[in-house]
C-alpha cells in the first residue's frame, strides 16, 4: 500500500462528489445534522465516528436509499434525484455496504454484473435470457484487468473466504463506479492479510481517479489510505484535517469529544450547527 501523502490530488476544478449541508431525521432522533463535504478525482476522503455518529447514514443519503430532510448532493455538479438508487448508480456511484450486498449462492460473474446481468440481445436489463458465458468471460477479463487476484469467475462466491468476499464486492466498484466509491466499513472483521488485499483494491481506486468515501472504525488504517480525514460526532462534522497532519491521539480524542468543541471555521461553512 502506497503512501496517501505521495497521490497527487488535483487542487482545482469541481469535485466529482459534493454534499451540501445534509440532515437527516429518524423520529425523535438527529442521525446527520448540516453535513457538508466534497470529495475530488482520485482521492480517498476518510470518515470516522463512533458507532451512531452517522456514518452509514451518510453512505445511504449519497447512493440514494435514502432522502435527506435538507440539502443537496452533486455528482460532477449535476444535483442528484433523492432516495433513487437506480439514479445514484447510473450517475457513477457504487456502495460497498458493512453487511456486503452479495449473494453466496451465485458465482463472482453473477455478484459483479448483479441487477446489471447481460442478456443474449447484447444488452443489460430484466428482459430476455441472461448470457452466463459473456458474463463470466468479461467479469474475468475486468478483474484481471484491473489486477484482482481471485479465482475464476465461475466460483461460487460462498466458497471464497472474508477477504475474497470483500474484494469481489470492492471490485464491483471499480468496475462499475466510475466517478465515486463509498465504502461503508470495506475491511471489517478481516486478518490483517486480508484486510492489505483490500487496501491494494482501494489504491486501485484512486488510480483510476475515482472518488472514494472511505468509513472505518480503525483510525490506523484510514490515516494510511485517506487524503483528508473528516470526524463525525452525534450526526455533526466536528475536525478535517490532512491525514499527514494528524494522528490517532487526536482523531480519538475528536471523536470522543475528549478535544475540545466545533471548530468555528467549520461551523460557519455548514459543517456543524449550535
């Protein structure tokens, strides 16, 4: 795994992914309060928070399985319509969920053109008979492509262990996300062996100057892989900072609440509210 510091991250021109002051409200509960943040071509913007901070929130409001109450999210400067996961897909948004949106019992060609299967017609869609040979011939030639070590496309996906699971899962989103990434807890409950193989993944992202909205609870880990590190607390955007200017000491002690308030640089550009 390369160096975050050493990818160069261009410095102007619109962000590919940009959200503006979103909240969200379940009931009597706040999960994400005036949320604000952009991310741009070929860089890793880490997100950490406790648990109930917000963070799979965040993920859900941006791929469009749910609609904030306030705000808005661009894609490429496009707004994007709320709550449509089709549309969020279809603007270059792939989701890499904590609880992996695959399915045991079909193999890696199956899970990678999943609700995209190719039909004998040529094209991708619900109607007509699924062409399992051009599925798994092209899934092949994709992951070897973009330098996936996993076996054969014709693998049931329930054999494959926690690590090889995640990667068919990551390289779903390099194969079809062409603008942004979001990966929602990618190497969770993986040896660390594993958890390098999907590190290696998300480095593949960022060459290919996709997006990447990278969530986890282990504050190590993003500090390697991100650019910019952004700190939720109870639903609000509390630090940024560079992932070369900080350190785990300060980012636990953000998000605990241990170091001080909201910083009002960040409060009054929408991060936060009182």
């Amino acid at each position: 795994m390369s160096d975050a510091s050493s990818t160069a991250v261009p410095a102007s021109g619109p962000p590919i992914l940009e959200v503006r002051a979103i909240s969200k409200r379940f009931g009597a509960v706040q999960a994400v309060r005036n949320v604000s943040f952009s991310i741009n071509p070929g860089e890793v913007l880490g997100l950490v928070g406790d648990n109930g901070a917000g963070k799979s929130t965040i993920v859900n409001l941006v791929a469009g399985t749910l609609t904030p109450d306030s705000g808005q999210i661009f894609v490429d400067g496009d707004e994007l319509r709320y709550g449509n996961p089709a549309a969020s897909r279809a603007r270059g948004i792939e989701t890499v969920y904590q609880f992996l949106n695959i399915i045991p019992s079909l193999d890696i060609a199956e899970n990678v053109y999943l609700g995209r299967e190719l039909r004998r017609d040529g094209l991708a869609g619900r109607l007509g008979w699924v062409s399992q040979r051009r599925m798994r011939n092209e899934a092949q030639a994709a992951l070897t492509s973009a330098g996936f070590s996993l076996p054969p496309a014709t693998r049931k996906v329930g054999t494959l262990s926690g690590g090889q699971r995640q990667a068919v899962a990551v390289a779903r989103s390099l194969i079809w996300g062409s603008r942004v990434a979001l990966l929602d807890e990618p190497t969770a409950a993986l040896g660390v062996r594993q958890q390098r193989i999907v590190l290696s993944y998300v480095e593949g992202l960022r060459a290919k100057g996709i997006a990447v909205l990278f969530i986890s609870l282990n504050i190590p880990q993003v500090i390697g892989i991100a650019n910019r590190i952004l700190v939720l607390r109870l639903g609000q955007v509390v630090y940024e900072t560079q992932a070369t200017d900080t350190n785990r000491a300060e980012l636990v002690g953000m998000l605990t609440g241990a170091r001080g308030s909201i910083p009002e640089s960040i409060a009054q550009r929408g991060g936060a509210t009182a």
